[in-house]
C-alpha cells in the first residue's frame, strides 16, 4: 500500500499570503505510460464532504480559483495558495489514486 | 446534476451490523468505481473499499481494517450502493461517505452519513 505524509500538519498564514503544503509518497504514483502523476488535492471545510481542487498532480478542476496551483512529481508534490482567502480556510488532503487509494492525513490551513 | 445521497447511518452496538447505502442521481453508478471513505470524529480521511464498474468486472477491494467484515455491493436496477458492516468495533465510528471515481479522482462525494458503535 502507499503511504501519503503530508507537512505541515498545521499551518497559519497571513491574509494575502502564500501558503504551501507538501505531499510526499511512499512510491512513484507516475504512470511512466501516460507521463501522469495520479494525485489528486481536496479541500474540506467543517462539515462538508471534500471537494476536489487539483488532479493529475497539477490540473485545477473547473471552478476552482487560479490562487490554487500543484506541482510535483513521482514521489514529492505540492499545493500552493498563492493569496490566501478567509474562504480557504480549511483541511487540505492529498490523494493517490494509482493503486487502491489512500490519502495524506490533512494539513489544517487557518489565518494567522 | 449529478449527485450522491447516503443514508441508513445511526447507532449500533459494539458486534451488532448496518448496512448504508448511497443513492446515485444524474449518472449510472454502474458506470463508475464507486468508493467508500470515512472520517472518525476530529481525524482525517481513509479509504474504506471500492466496488469497480461493471465493464470492469464488478470486483471489490477494501482497506485492510474493514477486509472480511465489510461488504460492498451494488443495485443496478435501483442506482444504489450499499456498505454491509458486519462484527462492528468502537473504531469503526464515522461519518461514512461514497464518493465515484467517474475520472480516477473522487467526485463527486455525498454529504456523508454518521454511524456510531457504542453499548
């Protein structure tokens, strides 16, 4: 099985500010056959279901602000905030979906 | 829209069974790999189990603390899938989401349905 770490736990940033979480795998989750990474990014407010903001490691789904943007490769991403909102106060989780699928244990995003 | 409802959560007793289920509107659940996914109360997301796509055979994988106590399986004719939880533990407590793998990823998801395992 492949394990997702996710850092920080915990995050503060100030309004308008970057913020900037890591996911990191346990194994490649690159599919050398199509060149795609299989992860995906969710954000989670309280009492909501997750909502998907990033797939393929880095294809915003549509809706979802340009503030929002992933990076990365085979075993070490990222998903950045470029100008925190108060509405992005939130959990955020890694996802991957190239074997049966596990997610990271979530990063807290609050205003510092 | 398409769109996920479960339901059938509630309170049962520590070895005592429930069965939820997840009612699919605005697709053919069939068509997709459809997951479960809980979250403890306060804790993070984890996997549960999947049943795949009919096309895909209709085989089901699950996470290795629910293996050979979980069952998911699934309603053609009523657009439903359910989660069979058999010898339930303390542990097992969670709001319980489906979620379809329409593209690989996870969307769209239910708004979840809260079981609870306590004497």
């Amino acid at each position: 099985d492949i394990v997702m770490t996710q850092s920080p736990d915990s995050l503060a940033v100030s309004l308008g500010e970057r913020a900037t979480i890591n996911c990191k795998s346990s194994q490649s989750v690159l599919y050398i056959s199509n060149n795609k990474n299989y992860l995906a990014w969710y954000q989670q407010k309280p009492g909501q279901p997750p909502k998907v903001l990033i797939y393929w490691a880095s294809t915003r789904e549509s809706g979802v602000p340009d503030r929002f943007s992933g990076s990365g490769s085979v075993t070490d991403f990222t998903l950045t905030i470029s100008s925190l909102q108060a509405e992005d106060v939130a959990v955020y989780y890694c996802q991957q979906y190239y074997t049966t699928p596990s997610f990271g244990q979530g990063t807290k995003v609050e205003i510092k | 829209e398409v769109q996920l409802v479960e339901s059938g959560g509630g309170l049962v007793k520590p070895g005592g069974s429930l069965r939820i289920s997840c009612a699919g509107s605005g697709f053919t659940l069939s068509t997709a790999w459809m997951s479960w996914v809980r979250q403890a109360p306060g804790k993070g997301l984890e996997w549960v189990g999947r049943i795949k796509s009919k096309s895909d055979g209709d085989t089901t994988d699950y996470a290795a603390p629910v293996k050979g106590r979980f069952t998911i399986s699934r309603d053609d004719s009523e657009n439903i899938v359910y989660l069979q939880m058999n010898s339930l533990k303390a542990e097992d407590t969670a709001v319980y989401f489906c979620a379809a793998a329409l593209n690989n990823w996870f969307d769209p998801w239910g708004q979840g349905t809260l079981v609870t395992v306590s004497s």
